[in-house]
C-alpha cells in the first residue's frame, strides 16, 4: 500500500506534543474518522481499539450516498446519449 502514497503522505508527524510518530496519512485518516463520522453517528467501536462498525445511522447514509450516486451516472449516461 505504501506505493499508493507520496512522500508527504508517509513523513512523520511530531504529534501535540512531539511523541507521535505516526504517518501524515495516518494522522489524517483517523481525524476523519472520529470528527467525520463518529461524531455524527455513523460509525462506533465495540471490542477492540481500532475496530469500527457502521450503525444503523451510517447505513441509511450510505444507501442515500449510492442512491445519489446512481442517479447522477444515470444522468450522465443520458446527457452523453444525447450528444
């Protein structure tokens, strides 16, 4: 997977307080994680650290994700049809 990210993606960061050395992509993605989508309800843990689940909330919003999705393709298919 490292070949996926650049260079900035796998610099470390020096943390709060200068004890993280974790990747910058890392760093990132659990920003995200918590403020994106725990936050809202969309995802929780339940057994160990790291390991998330979709709730019931998050499902609805992925199904509404996709449905927009699928309707935007479908609009696109039509508009090129056109041409």
């Amino acid at each position: 997977m490292n070949s996926r990210f650049s260079d900035a993606d796998l610099e470390p960061t020096k943390g709060t307080k200068g004890k993280s050395n974790r990747s910058r992509w890392e760093v990132t993605a659990r920003f995200a994680i918590y403020q994106g989508l725990k936050k809202r309800g969309l995802i929780e843990t339940r057994r160990k650290k790291n390991e998330w689940y979709i709730t019931p909330k998050g499902r609805e919003a992925l199904v509404k994700v996709f449905q927009a999705a699928n309707e935007a393709f479908r609009l696109k298919q039509e508009a090129e049809r056109r041409v």
